[in-house]
C-alpha cells in the first residue's frame, strides 16, 4: 500500500487556502501581463544609465500570454487535485468528526490527534487508489535521503509544522516568480528593467534570478 509522507499530508491540509491564493496571484499577474501591451516607446532604466526603445511583438506576446495561462493551469490542477481528496477524505468523517477538525488543536488535542489519524487514513486510501497523486518514482540513491526527511517529519509536533506553514508558501511563490523573469529574459529577450515592470519586482531582482539561473546551467 502506498505510504503517504507528512509532507503530502500537509499539502492536502492546506491545498483549498493555496488554490485561493493562487486564483488571485494569477489574476494579478495576467492583468499586468495584459498591461504590458503598449506601441513603441522609449525607456529609460536609470539603474543601468540607458535608453532604449522598447515594442510588443504582437505575435510574440500572444505566445508569452498563452504560456502564462497554461502555467497557472498546471499550478493550480496541481493544488485542485489535492483540495479535492482532502474534501473527499473528510466527507467519510461524522459531523462531529469533522467539527473536532475544524476545532483543530484549540480544541482537545487528544481527540483531534485520533480523528485526524483517522483523516490521513481515509486520504493514504485515496492516494494509493490514485497513481496521479503519488510522487514519482526517484532514484534509488536519493531514497534514504528521502526516507529520513520523512521520519524527521513524522517525529515533529504540530507546534513545529506550523511553525514552516508560511514559509512553503513564500517558497513556492519565489519559484514561480523566478521561472517566469528566466522565461521572459530567455524567450522573449526582454531587458532586465522591462521584465522587473512586467512582473512587478525590482531590475536587480530581476537580475539576481536570471544570473543565478545562468550560473547553475554552467
């Protein structure tokens, strides 16, 4: 039977807030994509002392805008997917089950740790029974590493779970901020300052990421 990390179950626990975030975070991002749409002008990037003239390729942009829509579409199917079993899993909980894990640990701890072994049993159940949700296959060397990562996890109070519950957040938001300045830069050979409008960060922000990324590719 497939064995669901803490790592995964969290992801569950948290996926509807996540999906949430991310309808905004997108909707903010397609409209400043759409802002961008502009004839030419000249620009001046006072960080780098130069001028430049700077146009949309309409054909080019319709590509970059596509690709954006379907990178939110795999970002968000991604946390749906887990939004959705968790619910299912809840749904074979009783009503007084499922007020004792709204409660959470405000409210008798003790309960709330049974029905919540309870939960991840019903949601390890969904898992096993769907290979889309299950992580890939990884090498055999990077397994232990892995494995161990899990048991530390497993060993953790709830106190410390939370404690790193923003901090995925943050993590996942920088990623898809970064892959976005790298695609920009390398696809549609924008200049730093145009991708730091574009997506809204600073030119050496933008930079940092795209140096970075060049660096590791070496």
């Amino acid at each position: 039977m497939y064995r669901m990390s803490e790592a995964e179950f969290m992801q569950c626990k948290i996926a509807e807030r996540r999906l949430q975030e991310l309808y905004k975070q997108h909707e903010m991002e397609l409209q400043r994509a759409y802002d961008g749409i502009h004839p030419t002008r000249t620009c001046f990037d006072y960080e780098q002392g130069a001028v430049y003239s700077e146009s949309v390729n309409p054909a080019e942009y319709a590509i970059y805008l596509a690709e954006l829509r379907e990178e939110h579409k795999r970002f968000e199917k991604w946390w749906q997917l887990r939004s959705e079993v968790y619910k299912q899993a809840l749904d074979q909980l009783t009503d007084e089950e499922k007020q004792i894990i709204n409660l959470g640990i405000h409210g008798n701890y003790a309960e709330y740790e049974k029905v919540g072994k309870k939960l991840r049993e019903h949601l390890n159940k969904i898992f096993d029974e769907r290979p889309d949700l299950q992580r890939q296959s990884i090498p055999f060397d990077e397994l232990e590493d892995i494995e161990e990562v899990d048991r530390i996890i497993d060993k953790m109070s709830m106190k410390e779970l939370l404690e790193d519950y923003w901090d995925l957040d943050k993590q996942i938001d920088e990623e898809v901020l970064k892959e976005q300045c790298v695609r920009l830069y390398e696809s549609y050979d924008m200049t730093f300052s145009t991708i730091g409008k574009k997506v809204g960060i600073t030119t050496n922000r933008v930079k940092k990421y795209v140096m970075h990324h060049q660096k590791g590719m070496k």
